[in-house]
C-alpha cells in the first residue's frame, strides 16, 4: 500500500530516490505542482549540494536548482511558489533558514537540512567551550624543554616551529597548517616527544588508513583511522566514543585534518574528554573533505582557534620541483616546470599531453610503455595514475582498462573474474584513484 505521498518512500526506503519517487508519483496522476512534489525537490537539492561538499545553499541558489530539477515538459515551478514552500517548510522546521548579511549590505538567507545546521552550531559551541577553559601550563619549564631536545638531537627548529611547539603546550584546540616541505612533520614529531615527556595519554588518527600509517611511521607511535579510534559500530552506523564515552586519552592529534567533513570532525571533538587536548594538522590546499563542510579552512578562517602556519620552506624541500610548484601556484603564480625529457634534472616534469582526452590518454600510453622504462622504473610497480573523475576517457574507470591492457593483457593462461562490472586478472594491482570534491568557497 503506497502512502499518501508518494515522495515519503525515498525517505523511509534505503536506495529509492528522489528520482524514483517522483516517476511513481506522476504514475499515480500526482500533480507536478504538488506541495508534496515541492517538497521533495527542496530537500533533494540540498542533498545533492551536499554530495558536492555544500553544507547549506543561499536561497536563491536553491530556488533555481529546484526548478530545474522539477521542470517538465508541461510545467515549470514559479519562483514565488517555491519561496513560499521554502518558508513553510522553515515555519515546520522541516528546513533551517538562517539570515546572514553580505559584505556589501545586503540581507541573505542560507537554507540548511536540519542536521547539517545543528550538527555545524553543536560543533562551534563545542569549541567555543573547550577554547575557553586554557590548560595552565608552566611555560619556562616547556622552553627548557624544548631547547635540550634542540641540543641532544643537533637540530635547530625554525621560530615558527618552537611557536607550535610552545602553543600545542597549553592550547585545547589547536591547528597545525602549512604547504609542503614546511616541517608540519617534524613538528608534530616535536609535539608528540613534548606530550610523551609531560606524561600524556596519547591517540594519533587519520582520516584514512594511509595516512594513519604514514603518521604512526613518523611518530613511532600506533595511529589509527579516525573511525577506527572512534570505535564505529556496523549495526547502529555510529561510534561509541562520544562525550558520555570519550576516548581514554588527554592528547589527540589528528593529521590530515583538511579531509574532515562536518559530520566527523563533530563526531571526533565530542569525543575528545573535557580537559584533553586536540591538534589538527592539515594542509587546506591538498586533499578536501568528501563529505560536506571544510572544516579546517572554517577554523582557520575563524581567528578564534590558535593557529600556527609554517611557511619556511626547508632546504631539503627547496631541492625539490614539486614542492616549490606547489607555493608558487599557492601564491597565485605560474609555476616554473621542466618539460619531459630523457634527461630530467628534477622530480617534476611536464607534459602537454594534447588538447583533447583522446590525447591525454594517448599520452599516458606512452609513458607507460615507452619513457618510464627508459629511465629505469617498472610501470607496473613504480607508476600511479592520478586523475580527477571516474567517468570518461581520462577518468579512473577508462584509464584502468587501458592500463591493464597494456600492463596485464588477456591471456588465456590467467583466470578472470568479473566485480562491479570490470574485469580483473591474475597480476592486477589497482591502486584506489585520487577523487576529487568540488566545494563552494563560502560554504
């Protein structure tokens, strides 16, 4: 027996859309001017600006999107009425409106799903309360510190290092930033040997299990996914750290702290104890969260949370052609790159690679065939492909099949199976492709 309204079936059916619900709906002779339909098309909207990484959209924003996604060929939405619909559903608190006023005067309303609004205040008042409660901390004794572990070691950390050092001594929330080749490493090394000798509890998580593995190498200390520490349960798809159930540990460090959506940057900080400590370490120009929210930029952007920013770049790092591309496109230059030859004299070479995908794929083929053999690395070993999409020629799906056409043909000799439509073979080594998200600057 179908509802009255149709469109409560992609809400309380897991895997029946907005999509799907509007098709069985017009089937019933469901009006396209619905309240039911409008409805829908609001809430579909912002779910789908938030697969973009959107936490909230301005009105006017969302009004245009909803037309187009409730257009027909024999009815287009009035703005009037999806405005009037917008503000019931606000009335009803089925959405959140929150007013906001532009640089240049001018009053705008930002819609937001319900959870996404609470969740983003809860985590700001979260911080907020835990910023206002500062760990006393005996900072002549830090410096002390510090400069024996400067001597025994025969290094010298740059002043911004010693000041992140000195900060993450008393700060209960803290961030890290920095571009590549800074020191954010070494420094958080630092803290970690500063923390250990103060006696602290301490967890080191990632948002991915790479990351989490590079940091326990660095560290020398076990590190975990984010989930993993958070301890998530399968069968209620939450964690069971929370705040009645905070971590055992008076210092947390997370690392690669751009990568935090919304959702689990609140889930982590309320189960951080009252007391303890939290340093996040990120740079927001690499990898951007999957899910909704910026989290790191926001704090960042917030001046209300200690930040310390490494900007000297170290020698070792200045050697290299990557890291220095990497500043000058952060700064808003065009970076200096060497073009692909058989005698490179840096770790960063460029390729045109043509005007159209054909010729980016074209070009892939003959590195992977021709010029990185020659310079002495096994393409099947030493190669990984980035790209930013999954669809089309040069997205992940294609150039998997093209790689394993040219790096692991078929043969009658190796077994094949079939998974999610692709075909895998004995000798197959797929890394997991670099996925891009796009998100609003403002959002």
């Amino acid at each position: 027996m179908l509802p009255s309204n149709p469109y409560q079936l992609a809400t309380d059916i897991y895997g029946i859309g907005f999509l799907t619900a509007d098709k069985i709906a017009r089937n019933l002779g469901v009006a396209p001017d619905s309240e039911f339909r409008y409805c829908a098309g609001i809430i579909h909207a912002l779910s789908e600006a938030a697969e973009d990484g959107h936490c909230y959209l301005p009105q006017p924003e969302l009004i245009e999107n909803v037309i187009k996604l409730l257009t027909t060929d024999t009815h287009q939405p009035p703005e009037e009425a999806i405005a009037n619909i917008i503000k019931d559903m606000a009335s009803k608190e089925e959405l959140i409106r929150e007013s906001v006023r532009e640089s240049y005067g001018e009053k705008l309303l930002l819609c937001y799903k319900p959870t996404f609004f609470h969740t983003e205040m809860n985590l700001a008042q979260m911080i907020s309360r835990r910023l206002s409660q500062p760990i006393v901390q005996d900072m002549p004794r830090v410096r002390a510190w510090l400069e024996r572990f400067m001597a025994s070691r025969k290094i010298q950390l740059s002043p911004q290092q010693q000041q992140a050092v000195e900060t993450a001594a008393y700060s209960p929330i803290m961030v890290l930033t920095g571009g590549p080749g800074v020191g954010k490493t070494f420094t958080t090394h630092t803290i970690v040997s500063l923390w250990k000798a103060m006696g602290k509890s301490i967890a080191l998580a990632a948002p991915t299990g790479r990351a989490a593995q590079r940091l326990a190498e660095m560290t020398g200390l076990e590190a975990k996914t984010i989930h993993r520490l958070l301890e998530f349960d399968p069968k209620t798809m939450g964690f069971k750290r929370d705040h009645e159930n905070p971590l055992p540990h008076n210092a947390i460090i997370a690392d690669e702290a751009s990568m935090l959506d919304l959702f689990l940057a609140h889930s982590l900080v309320k189960a951080v104890a009252l007391g303890a400590q939290l340093l996040l370490v990120g740079d927001i120009d690499q990898l951007p969260s999957v899910g909704p929210g910026k989290v790191l930029a926001d704090l960042i952007n917030s001046l209300r949370v200690p930040v310390v920013r490494l900007t000297q770049v170290f020698r070792q790092a200045q050697q290299s052609a990557i890291v220095i591309a990497a500043h000058q496109i952060n700064q808003g230059e065009y970076p200096t790159l060497e073009p692909i030859s058989d005698n490179p004299v840096s770790d960063c070479l460029w390729h045109g690679g043509g005007h159209q995908p054909e010729h980016g794929v074209q070009a892939i083929c003959e590195l992977i065939t021709d010029f990185i053999p020659r310079l002495g690395f096994n393409p099947a070993c030493d190669v990984q492909v980035l790209c930013p999409m999954s669809r089309g020629l040069v997205g992940t799906r294609n150039l998997n099949a093209v790689l394993q056409g040219l790096l692991n043909p078929s043969s009658p000799d190796k077994p094949e199976i079939v998974r999610s439509g692709m075909t895998l073979r004995v000798g197959d080594v797929f890394d997991k492709p670099l996925k891009a998200s796009t998100h609003h600057p403002a959002n």
